[in-house]
C-alpha cells in the first residue's frame, strides 16, 4: 500500500473510542424514561409493604433530577447494594436510584454519579457492653465479629479500623435493622451505619445500641451508574450540581433529616444569595 501510516490511522479511527458507550444515554433519551434499580436503607429509601410505595431522600432526589431532565421514572427492579452493577450491566435497568457510597474499587465495574449528600458513619456495639467504651481499636481482635455486606463501605471500614475481626456478611438485601439485631442478639459484636438509624432503632427498642467513637468515615451518596456511558454520566452530574447548588438538595435533606452535623453533610456550601 502506498500510505501504510494513512490506512493504519483510518482503521484507528474506525474504532468504537474506548470507555465511551452511549447506549444507556441513547435508549433513554429516546423512550423518555429512567428505568431505576434501587435499594432499601433507612432512612434514604423505603417501601411500604402494604403498598409498595417508595419514599424517603432518594425518591425525592432521583424525582427532582429526572424533572430537571424532563425525563419519566420507572422503579424497575429492587437490587442489592454490593451487586447493582450487574443488573445496570445486564440492562436490566438503567441506573441505581438509591444513594450508594462511593468506593474507588467499584469504577472498575459501574461509575458513580456527582455525590448529593454525605453521611458520617459510625461503629456501634451493645450498650451494655464496655469493652471498647475508652479505646475502641480494642476490637480489632481475634474473635470480635463484625456485622457487614460484602462489598459495600461497611466491608472497607471494617478491614481498615478492624483488619483482625471476623467479618459477618449479612446478605445483599439486609435492612440497617438486621446489622442492630445481629449486635443485640450477640450474632455480632459491631456493626456501622448511620447516626439517625442508630437514633431510631434505640427510640423504637429496648435493646439499646451505642456508637463507640467518633465517625469511623463518610458515605459519599451516589447514584451507580453504567461504566463507560460518558454522556449519561455528563447529563446525571450537570443536573445533580444544578440540584445541589440552587439548594434543593438541602431542601430534600431537611425534609427528612434534622439539621445536624452528626446526620448529614452537604457537599457543597449554598450560594449565599440562595439561601432562605
């Protein structure tokens, strides 16, 4: 051939550009609609079981971004926290519509949407028990068993504050109910979540749980979405900024949460000229 070079760089260019595949972008833009994954978790997204109605912050987010889009919604499948990024890759929907805290690992199998809220997270244990009361890597120790789901930031805190415990995977579709339960009922000796789950659960039970220590780290709530989709993701993060500093983040949060530092962190200051 008289211009290698020539045909080598049309052949190059004739590749599909590697990480870009608008198929997710392309099919919703079309139908007009947001077919949603989602996951149960206090107080971010609940089910009435007599129902089935959704609400909670993640249901008012994932309503106001898709207004924003003038998109439709469709709940189309309820899924496990650890394992979303199957059914976004199978195509069984969309997006993960539930906050997700945002881990480096998982990029490699789905991206994460522009985070909307943060939440402080704690280690909790019985409160009878006094054990880590002054030092709690003091459960960092053989035979301490930590209640988690594989996968998920519990995992991650649990190996970074506590690499010694026996990690206790309670299931892909475990309720923050079920990481108390374990620890009252003396299945697990800690667990994590969130201070206003915690708050809840000791309001609503006599076997009390107690937080041990400051935050053990942060959730960054993010949507899941498909790897490789750079225009849904350009289109998920530019209506979630509009969302996030025209201050209607905030406006869900506090519809729900009361405001305080120890529930949930905004992750960016309002505009001050927005605030009311």
């Amino acid at each position: 051939m008289k211009y290698p070079f020539l045909a080598l760089f049309l052949s190059l260019c004739a590749l599909p550009a590697h990480g870009d595949d608008s198929a997710t972008f392309d099919r919703i833009n079309k139908s007009g609609t947001l077919r949603c994954g989602y996951g149960l978790s206090y107080p971010n997204l609940l089910k009435d079981p007599n129902t089935g109605e959704l609400s909670g912050t993640s249901k008012d987010v994932t309503e106001a971004l898709a207004e924003q889009l003038n998109l439709k919604v469709e709940w189309t499948e309820e899924t496990g926290f650890g394992t979303a990024e199957t059914g976004i890759a199978a195509g069984r929907f969309d997006v993960m519509c539930s906050d997700v805290c945002t881990l480096p690992d998982r990029t490699r199998r789905a991206w994460f949407s522009r985070p909307y809220q943060i939440e402080p997270m704690y280690a909790f244990v019985r409160a009878d028990d006094a054990r880590f009361d002054k030092d709690r890597s003091l459960a960092n120790a053989e035979g301490i068993k930590i209640a988690s789901i594989d996968g998920v930031i519990f995992d991650r805190f649990a190996k970074e504050w506590f690499p010694k415990a026996h990690l206790m995977d309670q299931g892909e579709y475990s309720a923050a109910g079920d990481f108390m339960m374990a620890v009252t009922a003396g299945k697990a000796d800690l667990s994590f979540h969130n201070a206003f789950a915690i708050d809840r659960f000791n309001e609503k039970n006599e076997k009390k749980i107690k937080i041990v220590g400051g935050p053990v780290g942060l959730c960054q709530g993010a949507f899941l979405l498909p790897a490789g989709d750079v225009k849904l993701k350009m289109m998920i993060d530019t209506a979630m900024d509009q969302l996030i500093s025209s201050g209607k983040i905030e406006k869900i949060m506090l519809s729900h949460f009361p405001k305080d530092d120890h529930y949930w962190l905004s992750p960016m200051a309002l505009i001050p000229s927005l605030k009311q």
